[in-house]
C-alpha cells in the first residue's frame, strides 16, 4: 500500500513538472500583448518591464505604423514605417527614426535610396523626382541635396558638379539639350558649359561651347547671362573671325558682343575698336599677324570637369 502511495505521488510530481516546463515554453507567445503608451500610442508584440521590448508593431494617435524590433520602447535596427501621410520607409532605425541606409517613397511619387541619419537624408543617395522626372545621385545634407552630384533631366539636360541648399551651386559641368539640333545621347550634339554655378544658373566664371554654332565663350557669367568686359568668345572653324576679346553685356545685347574689344579676323587682321555682335561701329586701331585657328571642341575637352563627366558615360 505504501509503495502504491509512493508509486501515485511520483506520477503527480512529475506531472507537475511537466506542466511548469510547456507553462516554461509558452511564457513568450503569453509576453504578445497590446499596450496603450503614455503618449496615447498603442504597441502589440513582445513586452519586458512594462516596455517594448522584441518583436512588435507600434501605433500613434496619428495613425503611424512601426514595424521592427523594438528596444526599451524604441524602434531598433532594420524595420518598416507607414505614415499617415502615405510616406513608407523600409530600412534601419535608431530610436525610432530612420538612420542608417534605407528606403522611402513619398505620397507624392518621390523615393529615394540611400543613407539617413536623425531621420533625415544625410550622406550618399539617390533620389527620382515623381513630378519633374528628374533622378539625382550624391551626397546630402539635412535633407537637401549638398556637396558633389549627379543630376539628369528628362528633356537631356545633365548637370555633374556642387551642390548646396538642393541646387546647383559652386564649380559643376552642365548639359543643355535642344531638340532643334541636339542628337539625344551624343552629348558633343548638346550645348556644354563648365563653370561657376549659383541657383541652377551660370554665375562667376565659366566656359560655353555652344553646339548649334560651334563656338566657345570663355568668361564671367551673370544670373545665367554673359556679363564681362574681358570675355572671350572662340568662332567655329571656317568663321570670318576667328576670336573676340572684349566686352559681353546683360544687359545691352543679351550678353552678345556689345562694347569695347578686339575683334581676330582669319584674314589676319586684328581691329581694336567698339562692336556690337560682330559688326565694328568705331575703329581705334588695326594691325596684321599670322591668324592662328583655335578648335573650340579641343579647347571644351581641355577642361578637367568636361572630361570627367563625358568619362561618367
């Protein structure tokens, strides 16, 4: 009988331990629960300490989503968001905001690719405009594409330089496509300038090749106009003249020749005097040397930016 006894207590022993073992195993599907946050946010999934601690998904009073593993309450390592604003983001997190490399695509069509710090779009990426059609790829700051880049439009036009405050702004090489004579994909076809840069337009010094002519202007540029009284402006091969040095005006001939300059003929003559275009309205003085013909291309290949860029493609 006691055997029996023993044999009986033995059995419900170990019943138990069994029962707190699988009790053990289940204790993780019991922690899934939903929490309501001081901040009015709602979170489901793994809870340790009274915080969100594993797996689980965050919800604020906004309707925001975040989905990832979740440390002391905060979104940790690689994880996806969905915005009330249907802005989605997949890629790494740290306390909760996008840091780190990821994706993002913006109610409006807009995503970008690439690097995120403190929430904003800091280091390398690669944005598409939804609106324009235009696609960026280089370095940001805060949000705005800053420091050195790449951006192509999609009429052609294809800018390679600095950028400050998201625009084109210090020394860069930029691309104009013209449907009237422009070859799209031969880019020697597309007006090219290399220069200074301020707001997306020609400003400081810099230097044209215009494709439709054949010619190159050397010189200072203002507000995307022509503007010195010291350019110089290469002819094409087998022009009348051969250069101009001299003075360019914004404001008198649309940034052509307008002013005091030098004008270099193929027939050798070199006339100092006042031209408006190329006409000369006032002779100071003339004198004869052996003309010597510049290649405008050989001369827009020289510069080290132009090279570069047509390297890129």
């Amino acid at each position: 009988m006691k055997k029996f006894v023993a044999i009986g207590m033995a059995a419900v022993m170990a019943m138990g331990l069994c029962a707190f073992a699988a009790c053990g195993e289940q204790q993780p599907a019991e922690e899934d629960q939903s929490i309501t946050l001081e901040d009015g946010s709602v979170y489901t999934g793994e809870i340790a300490d009274g915080k969100p601690n594993g797996e689980g998904t965050l919800t604020d009073v906004n309707g925001n989503v975040w989905e990832g593993e979740f440390t002391d309450g905060l979104l940790q390592g690689y994880g996806n968001y969905r915005g009330a604003d249907f802005v989605e983001y997949r890629g790494e997190f740290k306390d909760t905001k996008f840091d780190g490399l990821g994706y993002i695509i913006y109610a409006n069509g807009d995503q970008y690719w690439g690097q995120f710090e403190e929430g904003q779009k800091i280091g390398v990426g690669k944005m598409i405009f939804a609106d324009s059609g235009c696609t960026y790829e280089g370095d940001w700051t805060e949000d705005n594409m800053s420091g050195f880049g790449w951006m192509t439009w999609p009429v052609g036009d294809i800018y390679w330089g600095a950028w400050r405050g998201g625009a084109p702004q210090g020394f860069g090489c930029k691309v104009f496509y013209d449907a009237n004579f422009s070859v799209r994909g031969d880019y020697l076809t597309y007006n090219i300038y290399a220069g200074r840069m301020l707001n997306n337009l020609m400003d400081g010094w810099g230097l044209m090749y215009y494709a439709e002519s054949g010619g190159v202007y050397v010189g200072e540029w203002s507000n995307g106009i022509r503007n010195d009284t010291d350019g110089t402006y290469y002819f094409e091969n087998g022009a009348e003249w051969l250069k101009f040095v001299g003075t360019f005006s914004a404001t008198e001939n649309n940034g052509w020749i307008w002013g005091e300059g030098t004008m270099y003929y193929a027939d050798g003559r070199v006339v100092e005097g006042v031209f408006h275009g190329t006409d000369l309205v006032e002779e100071e003085s003339v004198t004869y040397e052996e003309p010597e013909a510049v290649d405008p291309v050989s001369l827009l290949m020289e510069d080290p930016l132009v090279a570069a860029m047509f390297a890129k493609f």
